[in-house]
C-alpha cells in the first residue's frame, strides 16, 4: 500500500512540475515594458533605439490622423554647441479636428499645442514621455466653457494616445 501512496504522490508531483515549465518564467514577465501613467504623463521604456522608436511613432500617430509639426533632434543641436549629451529627440504632432472641437469652446487649450513626445535613449533603451490630456483637462476643468463634448474629446485624446503607447510597448506596430 505504501508503494502505490508513494507513486501516486510522486506522479501528481512529476504533473505538477510539468505543469510549471509550461508557465513563462517570471524575469521575462517583469522585463516587458509597460506604460505608467501619473496624473501629468505617460512613459514607457522599450529595447530600441531612438530613430527606431521615433519613426514608429510617427508612422502610429499618423495612421491615426495626427499631422506632425516638428521632429527635433536636441542631441544634434546640443553636439552643435559642443556639448555632449544623450540620444533625445522631441516629435510635435496635433490632431486637428481634436484641438479644433475642444478649443471652440475653450481657446486657452491653445496653449498646450501642438503636443510633445520626449524620446531619451540610454544604453540602448528609449523611453517615450507625453503629457496626458486628463492632465490638461485637469488644469481647464474650472473653465465654465468647457462643454461636456471638450471633455469627452479630451478623455478620446487621452485614451487613444495610451493606445499608441501601449500599442509600442507590445511590440505591436
């Protein structure tokens, strides 16, 4: 009787333990990048380096009607100046229809365009960084020209710019 206890006990062990190594292991769960949202940005960091990371961007932001203003590279501009700094670039981009339904109603949303993407490589990594539209909701909130419809076009905005980030971290472009 022991003997068969003792084999059905190592069988469901031996079940067990192959069960496990179909599981991913976990270092590489913790490795995936991932978005962080705060109050005032989002920010991912991902395996690329910052033309790579930049022309995926763009190529996302306009398949998604965003038109881009600017691309700067402040690396080249600070190696201009003799001072050596990191791989950093700026893309500005505006949707227009977007800003147009919100600052209709609220011009002081002009301030905050056209929107800003900082790209930093460090060690072969890039990490993006954007300022949320919930944030410049957040500062227009007060404004009592702010419709119901600016709202929900600033909260499309902030969604739809998590998406493409979320959409980077994924490896999904």
């Amino acid at each position: 009787m022991k003997i068969f206890s003792r084999i059905k006990r190592d069988s469901h062990m031996l079940c067990l333990l192959g069960a496990l190594a179909l599981l991913p292991a976990t270092p590489a769960i913790a490795d995936e990048p991932r978005v962080t949202a705060t109050g005032v940005k989002f920010e991912v960091t991902v395996a690329d380096n910052v033309a790579t990371v930049r022309d995926l961007l763009i190529s996302q932001l306009e398949a998604r009607n965003y038109a881009i203003i600017n691309v700067l590279n402040v690396q080249e501009g600070l190696q201009g100046r003799g001072i050596e700094a990191p791989p950093l670039q700026l893309i500005e981009f505006c949707n227009l229809t977007k800003a147009y339904t919100v600052t209709s109603h609220v011009p002081d949303f002009e301030m905050f365009a056209p929107c800003r993407i900082a790209l930093i490589e460090h060690d072969g990594k890039t990490t993006v960084m954007m300022q949320r539209p919930a944030h410049i909701l957040s500062l227009l909130a007060h404004d009592k020209n702010l419709t119901d419809e600016g709202r929900a076009t600033l909260k499309r905005f902030d969604d739809d710019l998590h998406a493409i980030l979320d959409s980077l971290a994924r490896g999904g472009f």
